[in-house]
C-alpha cells in the first residue's frame, strides 16, 4: 500500500509538473487542470473501492503554507528603487480599490436586499473580492516583463490587504475609536516586528555555514508568521517586506550594516533561496489544488441555486477591474482579465466561524466564483500575443 501511495504521488506531481511549463504554450492556468486532476483522482478512488483517510484537516494548513511561500515568492522577484514608486502606488491602487468596491458593494446588497448584519454580510463578501496571487503570479510569465511585475505587486498587495481587512473586520463586534487605535497599535507593532525579524534572518543566512541552511530560514519564516497569526497581527507584512528587503539588498547598500553582509557569496546564496522557494512554493501549490479538486463535491459546481450569483459577481470583477485600469491609464489588453479568485478566497472562506457563514455564500457559489474567473483569465491569455519585439527582448533578458 506505502509503494502504491508514493507511485500515486509522484504521477501527480509530475503531471502537475507537465501542466506547469505547459501552460505558457496550451494558455489553460494550471489551477483548472489542477482542479481536474484532483477531481479525476476521486473518481477512480471511487472506482477502485478506495476510501482515504479524512483529509479536509489537512486544506488550510498546506494553503497556508502555500500562502507564505507564494507571496514570498513573488517578493523575491520584485525590484525596487525610488523610480518605481509611482509605479508601486498604482498597482496598490489597483489592489485597493476593486477590493473594497467590491466587498463593501456585495455587503450593501447584502444587508439591504436580504437584512443581514452589514458585519456578517462584510466578512462573507471580502474572500471574493481578493485577487489570489496564487493564481495569478505563475499566470502572468508569459505577459510583458512590466505587466508580470505589476501583477505580482497588485496580487500580492491584493492577498495582504484582503487579510488586514477580513480580519479586522471579523474579529471585532463594534467599531470606535479605541478598535482602530488598537489596529494601528497592531500594524505598527507587526511593521516593527516585521524589519526586526528580517534583518535576523538575512544574518542567519549570511552567517549559517552548514551544509543545510535554506530549509531552516523557510521554516522560521512559516514559525514567525504562524505566532503572528496567533496574537492575530497582519502575518502577510512581514513575509512581503522580508523578501523585498531579500532581493533588493543592492537597494539598502546606504546601510552599513548591510552592505558589510552584501557580499559575492551572499548574493549567490540569496539565488539559491529564491530557486528553493520557488520549486518548495510549486509543490504546496500543486499539492493544495489537487487536494481540494480531490475533496470537491462535483455536484457543487454545477449548483443551479448559486450559479446566477456566481456569474454576477464575476462579471462585476470584471467590469470594474476594467475601469479601474482605464482610470489609471494602464493598459488593459492582458491585465483585464487577470483578476482570479483561488487559494486566499478558500482560506478565508474557511476560516469564517460557523455562526457567521451564510447559507448562500457557500462552498458552491465559491468553487463557481473561481472556476468562473479561472476560465476568463484562460480565454483572455489564450488571445494575447506578446508584441515580437517585447518578446525577443524578454528572451534575452531571460537567457
């Protein structure tokens, strides 16, 4: 049985492997596929009479990890200088405004169409409204190379503003003065933490000269925001603002401190530790989706009491995301259509106590709501070609 699970297990990462670098020619996000996989595994478990384990538990904790690590990835790439802060202020922007036009107008809807609390109906509205970078990052290689950064830094923004907001939000009964000055505590208390924390770790990956050295930093990074989460501090900070400070040491060489530790054979190391986390993040992220495709109710998908729902809220990411970039001038050929839900919709959604959910925003309309802007973002890349010149420009870039 141990041999048949392990054969069972490489197959899919492998198959989740093909999915990945085929993606940039088939143009299909590896989700959907992912998704599939995870569903095609249960119906010939079925077939076979095998029944697993309960494997539900184990969902939001490999989505958590799976969080840190794409968002930590994406932060690796990221470059910054003071010439991209108009840059950076617009996809915040970005991230920001749909994010809150969205939740706040699903809750109005909510609240006055149905009377539910306009804090309940809030909570259940802002998992939908986040832009999942797990999704979107590995969606956009194929993009311009600024188009990939912009995305990278709205989706990521998107995932840490989207958690700041739900969990203020739901963690909190009333709202006055003395719960926002708490939140500003927090968040000042966390961005402290946050730049004490990464300047510990860069020493420790400066200075470690054993063997093994990249594994123990990526787990004190999933410990410090673990314990972060637990005194309910906004976790997401520190892993963005530890991988900018990461891969943008050239940037900080003013300091000291750290242009003593930014040596040739640090700079080296830091390559390594992006590539580690970026095969560690391919994994938890294949293994997250596959698993929830794995414990999906095909049934759900197809729920006829939740799909009109579904289709509006979708077209209204859309519709809105498309204004919001003509307002800001961006263009909009490729970026349009990449606003997917995905791994920090579910998290959240999970997370909700049980006494808050709602009977109509549901396991269903969620899977619907993904499944819905997946498939957009495939038929919009699908027909986007990459201008020749920015193309072979790229290409250089990369070899």
């Amino acid at each position: 049985m141990a041999s048949f699970s392990i054969i069972t297990i490489c197959i899919l990462f492998l198959m989740a492997y093909v999915f990945d670098i085929s993606s940039s020619k088939t143009r299909i996000p590896s989700v959907i596929l992912l998704l599939a996989l995870g569903v095609a595994v249960q119906y010939l478990s079925s077939l076979t009479n095998i029944i697993p384990p309960n494997l539900n538990p184990l969902l939001p904790v490999i989505g958590t990890v799976g969080l840190i690590l794409i968002v930590l990835e994406g932060a690796l790439e990221l470059e910054i200088s003071p010439g991209k802060l108009h840059f950076v202020m617009k996809a915040f922007a970005v991230a920001l405004i749909p994010l809150f036009a969205m939740s706040f107008g699903i809750a109005y809807f909510l609240h006055y169409i149905h009377g539910i609390p306009f804090r309940i109906a809030l909570s259940n509205a802002i998992p939908l409204s986040i832009v999942s970078s797990a999704i979107a990052i590995p969606s956009a290689k194929n993009l311009l190379a600024q188009d990939r950064e912009f995305v990278t830094y709205e989706s990521s923004l998107s995932d840490i503003i989207g958690v700041i907001l739900f969990n203020f939000i739901s963690l909190n009964d009333s709202y006055n003065t003395d719960v926002f000055l708490n939140f500003t505590f927090e968040f000042l208390v966390m961005l402290f933490v946050s730049f004490i924390a990464t300047l510990l770790l860069i020493v420790f990956l400066n200075k470690i000269n054993h063997h093994i050295k990249f594994i123990p930093i990526i787990i004190m990074v999933i410990l410090i925001y673990a314990i972060a989460k637990v005194y309910h501090l906004p976790a997401l900070l520190f892993i963005m603002l530890f991988g900018l400070l990461l891969g943008n040491m050239d940037e900080f060489n003013f300091i000291r401190f750290i242009k003593s530790l930014n040596t040739k054979d640090f700079t080296q190391d830091v390559h390594k530790f992006k590539e580690l986390t970026t095969e560690i993040a391919f994994l938890i992220r294949a293994l997250f989706f596959i698993l929830f495709g794995f414990l999906l109710d095909p049934g759900e998908i197809m729920n006829i009491e939740t799909i009109a729902m579904a289709i509006l809220i979708t077209a209204a990411i859309f519709i809105l995301r498309y204004f919001i970039l003509k307002v800001f001038n961006i263009s909009t050929k490729a970026l349009v259509y990449i606003a997917p839900r995905g791994l920090i919709t579910i998290l959240l959604f999970l997370s909700l106590p049980e006494n808050t959910r709602l009977p109509f925003i549901n396991k269903s309309l969620i899977i619907q709501v993904i499944v819905l802007t997946a498939s957009i973002m495939m038929i919009g890349l699908m027909f986007y070609n990459k201008p020749k010149i920015q193309e072979d420009a790229d290409n250089k870039i990369i070899q």
